[in-house]
C-alpha cells in the first residue's frame, strides 16, 4: 500500500514538474489578439493548404516574397473571406519566435490583429539546403454565412439605400429611404 502511495505522489510530482505542452500556433496567435482586444482564431484547411503553398513556394525559390505564388488576392480568394491578411518570415525553425518577430513589426503586428478575423492558416517549410525555414500565415474574417435550405431561400433580398440629396440641389421631398420604389 505504501508503494502504491509513494508511486502515485511520484507521479504527481513528476507531472507538477513537467513543462506544460507548448500551445499551438493559432492558440498563440489567439492569445497576443485577446490581450489586445480581438477574438481568438482557428484553424482552416483551407488557408493551411494556401499558407503551406506559399512557404513552400518561398522556400523552393529561396526568396522571401508575397508574390512567390502571384497576387494575394487571387491566392485567398479560395477562402471565400472578406477581408484577409498574409504574414511571411523566413529564419526561425519555430513558430514561437517567428510570431515574436511579427509581434515587433508594425505591418506584421497589424495583420496578426485583423478586426474581425476568426480563422487562420499557417505553415512552414525549409529551402533545398535545409538550412532556412520559411514561414506563412494566413489570416482572414467577415466570412458571409452561408444560406441554408428553408423558406429564407425562396425570400428576395431586399436593399434598403439612403438617398442622398445632390448638394447643389435643395431637398425635394421628405423621403429619407426608398423601399423597393415606395418613399418613407
């Protein structure tokens, strides 16, 4: 009996004593945007697939560019976001101290606080040589939501549009929205 206490109090104090599990890539990145003020991101295959292209890319051509693969925006366009943002880095072998040196750049540090990003891809890959690992993030929100089955399918969308008066014009009328023709 003393044994078994002696191995369970051991256990304990071994798993006290153990470093705790580093915390992945999109858990870091969540934590630096909670302490400033934005919410947590997770991961995505698809940006994975679009940051592991690009790092592989940059790494193959041992060229640390944005347009490696060709345009930004035609890159993420398969993500279907509204707004996105790509961080790239090459040197740390990482990702710990290659999210510390996009903390400390302006640009970087801007993307990593995307306003309304919830989703996140990164990836990571060495040149021929071995010798340098280049590193992509993709970050991106304002994703549209998908319209399910049901009767909202079969609604019209309906676009409600301020009238602005010319300037140089007076005012007309009284009308403040104009509803599918109709005047309020």
């Amino acid at each position: 009996m003393h044994r078994v206490a002696g191995g369970l109090i051991a256990g304990l104090l071994l798993l006290a004593t153990a470093p705790a599990m580093a915390e992945s890539p999109a858990e870091q990145i969540s934590s630096f945007r909670l302490k400033h003020g934005e919410v947590r991101v997770v991961r995505d295959a698809t940006l994975d697939r679009i940051a592991m292209d690009q790092a592989r890319a940059m790494a193959a051509k041992d060229d640390l560019s944005h347009e490696t693969l060709g345009p930004f925006n035609r890159r993420i366009a398969p993500a279907g976001a509204g707004r996105a943002a790509e961080n790239i880095a090459y040197g740390y072998d990482n990702f710990e101290k290659t999210l510390g040196q996009w903390i400390d750049s302006s640009g970087h540090r801007k993307n990593l606080l995307l306003p309304n990003a919830s989703r996140v891809g990164i990836a990571s890959a060495k040149n021929a040589s071995g010798k340098r690992t280049y590193w992509a993030m993709e970050i991106a929100g304002d994703y549209e939501q998908k319209r399910g089955k049901g009767k909202k399918d079969t609604e019209p969308l309906v676009v409600v549009k301020r009238e602005a008066a010319p300037a140089s014009k007076p005012k007309s009328s009284n009308c403040h929205i104009k509803l599918l023709g109709l005047c309020i």
